[in-house]
C-alpha cells in the first residue's frame, strides 16, 4: 500500500482520540469491550499481589500520552500536546512505582516522546525519575543480573520472577543512559538481556513468557506463562516483546550480536506464521485457527522490523526486513483498523489475556500504540523515534 494509506490510518487514530477525550474523565482506556467501548482505569491502578493472584494493575496509561503525540505530529495541531500536558499530570506518580517493570512502557511510550517534540525538561526528569525506579529492580545472583518483573522488591516470588515483557521495557533504561550521560542504565539493561538470552529462549528459538530463577546462583528452577497457551508454549506477543527488545538492545549498545539474536527470533516468528501476516494468540493453541487472532503482536512486530531494517550493515537485508514489515502493516491496515465509529479502538482483533479472558478479542491500548509507533515509522521517519543509524560490522 502507498505511504498515504498510513497517514490516513493516523487521521483516523487522530479522530477518535479527540472524540473519546471528552468523555473519559480522569481516567485512561485500555480494552474495549464486546460493544467496542473503551474499558477504563485510572493512572494510579498499581500491581500487586491478592493472595496468590497477581494484577498487572495500569500499565497503559502512558501509551494514550503517547498516541496524543503520534497524533500532533501527524495533523501539526498543538491540541494533542495540550491533552497529553494534561494527562502526563495523572501518569506521572507512576515514576515511583516500585511493583513493576512496567514502568518501562508507561513511560517510554510517554515521557520520552513527549520530551522530543516538546524540549520540555519535566518530562524528562519524570522520565529520568521512572527510569532510576525501574533500574532498582536488578537483582544480583552468582551468573549475573536481570531486573525483577514483578512486585514489591521485598517479597521474594517477585524477586525470583523475571518475563520476556522486560525486553521491550528497556529502553527507557537506555534513553536514561543518554541523557542522563550515567552508563550504570545501559549496564542494568545489557545484564537482564544477557540473563533473558540464556534463561528465556529454547534451543529451537521460541520463548519462554516468564521465568523463576535461583536467588543465589541465578539458574533457572522454572520456565512458565502467565498469558499463553501453556508453559513450554510459544505465546505469540512473548515472542515479539523479545524480537522488539533485542533489536532496541542492539539500537542502544551497538552490538551487532543482539540484532543477530533478533533475526534468529524474528525467523522462528516468520516460520511458525506459515505465510500469515497476523498471529494467532499463542502459536500452540490446539484449536487453531478457531482461536483469537492477536493484531498487537502483529504491530509490535512491524515496528521491531523497521527498526532491523534501519540497523542492519547490509542494506539488502534490511529492506528485506523492511519489506516484511510493510507488508505487516498493508494487512492490519486492510483487515484490523476500526474504521466504524462505534468501535473506539485503534486496531481490532487484539488479545490482551485469553487465560483471564480480559480483551481476548479486542482493541488493546498497547497495540494501538506499537501499530502507531509502526506507522510513524513508515510514513513519518525519525519523527516519533529516532531513525536507528546503521551498524557497521569491524
């Protein structure tokens, strides 16, 4: 499809941005509901244990900050930046959240878009702020480090448990490196994704969605889902959270082994999809193809491919990657973007949680926003993100 496709897709999420901020209060969507109404939770929602049970509480709340940014720099309307000013008001305690790794996506998706468009140094410290809070989740042992995923610091079943989702929180860790000019951030990020390459990804190149480890020796005692279809499954979005973190671990240090990493991850990917554009929820769910699609994966994937395609030293192989994920966004564009005004999500057919049938079939705010980090990409380079530059191999 041509690149105006895209930037009609942006006008699109530009609409129904304006529209739902006139009625979502104080608080922030983050599925949409079998009517295509936004469900919604306030910023404050944090995680945490009930009992045995574990609630991610509001790791969303940032990617509709960052949409609003998307948005400006689409239309140029300094309404969105408004908006978002206003919403980083109510995302911003959330920098001293001490339960989750999620901070990582709450505020790189953000913060740190906002702090490009706009220069303004409030969002960078809160940025900064978040990103001191989530480097205190490293955990040391005898093998080396990885940063806890979840819980308070204080209760050892968050201290032993680490997911595949960290890797696309890291670069916040890296950004802070950047601008904070502290090498310690980059030095927590390269460990957790050292210890996520040997604990979380099996001989064959699928991915394990959480892992327990040994709080004194670092081994792995168990490899397990929260998400998927089962624990030794491949549950499609772990697989796309490590692809995304690899390739942003190879954008931030350089190293051309992590992008290698990425390609062999990506490949598995491409393998199991069989010629599909968009994944079924988990690649192992025995009732394919008469399970949920999962378009947020797709998105997700799209942009850790243009950014492959950005940094690989041989440009043939990165337009093949980039290709790929063209073709990626051509068949969301086509068959998942909510077009109908009743349905208020970005991109349809998302699946935040079948095992908790929470958004199984569904506009997912994090989808919404890697789809729209994709297409900025594509249509907008260098405008949202910065454009990687190319490794060089010595």
């Amino acid at each position: 499809m041509a690149i105006a496709t895209y930037e009609n897709a942006l006008d699109l999420l530009a609409g129904k941005l304006l529209e739902d901020e006139s009625h979502l209060g104080v608080e922030f969507p983050y599925v949409t509901d079998e009517s295509g109404a936004w469900r919604t939770m306030p910023a404050s929602r944090s995680a945490g244990y009930s009992g045995a049970d574990w609630s991610h509480g509001n790791w969303f709340c940032g990617f509709w900050v960052g949409l609003l940014v998307a948005a400006h720099l689409r239309t140029g309307a300094t309404r969105f930046l408004d908006i978002a000013h206003e919403r980083m008001q109510l995302v911003a305690q959330r920098a001293r959240d001490g339960n989750t790794h999620d901070i990582g996506f709450i505020f790189e998706s953000s913060a740190i878009p906002a702090y490009r468009v706009t220069g303004e140094s409030a969002y960078a410290t809160v940025a900064l702020e978040a990103a001191d809070r989530l480097r205190r989740r490293l955990i040391t042992t005898r093998k080396g480090a990885y940063l806890s995923a979840w819980g308070p610091l204080d209760d050892n079943r968050g201290r032993r448990s680490s997911a595949i989702d960290t890797m696309a929180n890291l670069p916040l860790l890296h950004w802070a490196a950047e601008h904070a000019d502290d090498g310690s951030f980059r030095m927590a990020a390269e460990q957790h994704a050292i210890m996520t390459r040997d604990a979380f990804i099996r001989p064959d190149m699928s991915t394990y969605h959480a892992v327990e480890y040994d709080l004194v020796t670092g081994a792995r005692t168990r490899g397990f889902t929260f998400q998927g279809y089962a624990d030794e499954s491949c549950w499609t979005r772990g697989q796309a959270w490590a692809i995304y973190g690899f390739a942003e671990t190879a954008r931030a240090t350089g190293k051309i082994e992590y992008l290698t990493l990425a390609e062999k991850l990506a490949d598995y990917y491409l393998m199991r999809m069989g010629g599909r554009l968009v994944p079924f929820w988990d690649f192992d769910d025995p009732a394919i193809p008469h399970c949920p699609l999962d378009s947020a994966t797709a998105g997700t994937v799209a942009s850790a491919f243009l950014t492959m395609s950005a940094l690989h030293p041989d440009p043939s192989v990165g337009e093949a990657w980039r290709t790929r994920a063209l073709a990626i966004l051509d068949a969301l564009c086509e068959t998942c973007l909510a077009v109908e005004p009743e349905h208020r999500g970005f991109l349809k057919h998302g699946c935040y949680s079948k095992p908790h049938n929470i958004g199984p079939d569904s506009a997912v705010l994090f989808g919404d926003w890697f789809f729209a980090e994709a297409l900025c990409a594509a249509a907008l380079p260098g405008m949202l993100r910065p454009t990687p530059n190319r490794l060089t191999v010595s």
